[in-house]
C-alpha cells in the first residue's frame, strides 16, 4: 500500500492510466519513502525488483540464511 501511496503522490492525483504508467522505471527507496521496508523497483515493464530472502528454521524461527541482491542491480 506504500508503494501505491508513494506513486499517487509522485503523479499527484489517481488515475489508473497515469498510475499504471508511473510503476514502469520507477524506484522507491526505503529511505525517502515513509512506510516502505525495502528499496524497490519496477522495470519498463512495470515487473518488480528487489532484493529478496532466503530463509531456514532453526529452533522453531525463520532465520535469513542469504540475502539475493535485485536481478538490475542499480
């Protein structure tokens, strides 16, 4: 929902046609954009990157095995 909220603001009003063509080449990070918790991007079309989790379970909890960095790394 942050990324939706992020990209309405980014165009200034909603309307699905702006909307849909404001998420092709665009990247938000986690920094600048409140409620984000990750830096994302969507390429030109509109498909998302991120860096993404590979995880286990030790003792009963998920633990972060490996961090994959975005397929475009930028």
């Amino acid at each position: 929902m942050y990324t939706v909220k992020a990209v309405t603001e980014k165009i200034g009003k909603f309307d699905s046609k702006a909307f849909a063509a404001a998420m092709k080449n665009v990247s938000l990070s986690a920094k600048t954009t409140p409620g984000l918790l990750l830096d994302i991007s969507y390429d030109a079309n509109g498909d998302l990157d991120r860096e993404s989790y590979l995880t286990k379970v030790v003792n009963g909890k998920q633990v972060v095995s490996e961090i994959l960095p975005p397929v475009n790394k930028k």
